[in-house]
C-alpha cells in the first residue's frame, strides 16, 4: 500500500527523502526493499532522535550510584552531542558505562547505537532543514484519521478513506493542483 502511494506522488522526482523511525531492524528492512523497488537513491535514514533520547535516558537510569540530576545531566549531554554530528562520542559515553552487573543491559543499548550509527546524524539533517523526530507527521496522522475519519455514526470504505486522505493531505500541503494531472483525463474534459 505505501508503495503505490509513493509511485501515486512521483516520490522519485523528490529532491530529497527522510524517512525516520525508530531503531527497529524489520523497520529499516523494509524500507531498504521499498527504495531499491522504487529506485530511490540518497535517502536520508534519520532514527527518531526523541525515541534515541529515551534510550538514554534508560541507560542513565540503569546508574543507579548518580543522582538524578547527574543523570539529566548526562542525558543532556549525549542529546547536545548527538545535535552536534558527535554520534561516536556518545557510543564511546555509553561504552563507559558498560561495566558492573548492568554491563549487559548497557551494552546491549551500546550495540543498538553502534548498529545504527549512520542514522544518528542528526547536524546533517538540521543543516538540511529536515525534522529529527518523527512525532509531528505521527501526530498529525492519528489528528487527521482521528478527527477527520472516525466519529460517532461514521463509516468509511477503506478505498475511500484512504482517498479522502490523500485529497487532504494534498491540499493541506498545497499540492492541490498536481491532483489534476493525476485525475482521469476524460473526466476532467467532462467536468470543465
């Protein structure tokens, strides 16, 4: 279904593709098949920093000698970091953490930042005018189903619902005129 809505908007004719999530490798899986289908070249791959944030502030809470605002304090720093294009500096910070009985827990968040590290270059995406989180589209997405979708006394096909979407998002992003080249042609001559 996302693939033909990406080929429904010419998504190859974009300048640039974000896609961000969270660390979830069947996530990353699947987009790496949908843009090699599609025939997308130089997407941005972008983990959601806030969602990277929580982890560390779960590794700082596994610390349970510092005090809790030795743990903000730390967590503030590995945010700063991570805004700057310092992605190794804070693997290296979790590294140091990973001693003691909670070595392995530690670790096993170190390996997922290791894994991920490329997808942690959030000064790049900032220099690019691009969004580090994925929070606004996911807040908008259940704003636009939940109140424009779902109701008391409201049914929707999903063929429709998923076209009443698509005419909102297009207008909402000022789109709307690409609809005309997308619409059926005699229907067009028909109606004008």
């Amino acid at each position: 279904m996302l693939e033909q809505a990406l080929k429904r908007v010419h998504i190859e004719d974009a300048k640039r593709v974000l896609f961000v999530a969270d660390e979830a490798r069947w996530i990353w899986t699947r987009v790496q098949r949908l843009c090699r289908r599609l025939g997308l070249i130089g997407m941005v791959e972008l983990l959601d920093f806030f969602h990277v944030a929580e982890h560390l502030g779960a590794v700082a809470e596994l610390k349970k000698s510092w005090s809790a605002a030795q743990r903000r304090r730390w967590v503030k720093q590995q945010r700063q970091c991570l805004r700057q294009g310092h992605a190794q500096a804070v693997v290296d910070a979790v590294n140091q953490l990973c001693r003691g009985p909670l070595s392995k827990t530690v670790r096993t968040q170190r390996d997922d930042f290791v894994r991920s590290l490329e997808r942690l270059d959030y000064a790049a995406a900032k220099a690019a005018g691009l969004p580090l989180g994925s929070g606004a589209v996911e807040s908008a997405v259940r704003r636009e189903i939940n109140l424009r979708l779902k109701g008391a006394s409201i049914y929707w096909l999903k063929p429709s619902a998923e076209a009443m979407l698509m005419l909102r998002s297009y207008f909402k992003a000022g789109r709307w005129n690409l609809l005309k080249t997308m619409a059926n042609p005699s229907f067009m001559t028909a109606s004008t």
